[in-house]
C-alpha cells in the first residue's frame, strides 16, 4: 500500500495519532481484532507500505518512535529545474519510443 501525508493525520487530546496507531497495530502484531467477533484476531499477510510525508510544521505533525522504527527512510533534498527536466525527459523519450512501435 502506498500512503501519502503520513503525518498529517490531527494529534488527539493525549498526543496519538489514531490512523497511524492504527497502521501501527497491524505492524506490531500483523492483523486487527474484530470489532463485531470480539475476541476474534484477523492476520492480515504479505503487506507492504511505502509512506510518503514532508517534515514536520504546516499541519503536518512528527510521528512517534514507535511508528517509525518499522521503516527505513529515504531522504531527498530537492533537485534544481536542470536535473528535473533530465530525468522526466528521459522517461518521456523512452516511454514515447516504446509508443511508436
């Protein structure tokens, strides 16, 4: 699953965030427990997430320790307008040259 604006989800009164905590629950324990078989653990298996957020400030909040420890990060500065128009053309050259045949 792909989530973007991960941090952006509204603290609650006591500081959590209940989306991630949610998104949390299934990383720490892989399922969720029925809300209408209760007692009932549903395992939910092969799930990946690729999450997306801008940093901190603007409304969007940090997330906690405990949320990230299960990713690894990717960290880019932003490029300038030469190396943008490089990459997206080369993609559109060879996207359009598969088009042709």
């Amino acid at each position: 699953f792909f989530i973007d604006d991960l941090n952006m989800p509204a603290l609650e009164t006591y500081g959590a965030q209940p989306p991630i905590e949610i998104l949390r629950q299934w990383m720490d324990h892989k399922g969720w427990y029925d809300r209408k078989l209760i007692g009932r653990f549903k395992q939910l298996m092969d799930i990946n997430f690729v999450c997306a957020m801008g940093p901190p400030g603007g409304g969007r909040n940090q997330i906690t320790a405990r949320f990230s420890r299960h990713f690894n990060y990717l960290s880019f500065i932003e490029m300038n307008d030469n190396s943008k128009l490089k990459i997206f053309s080369t993609i559109l050259d060879s996207w359009l040259a598969n088009a042709e045949e």
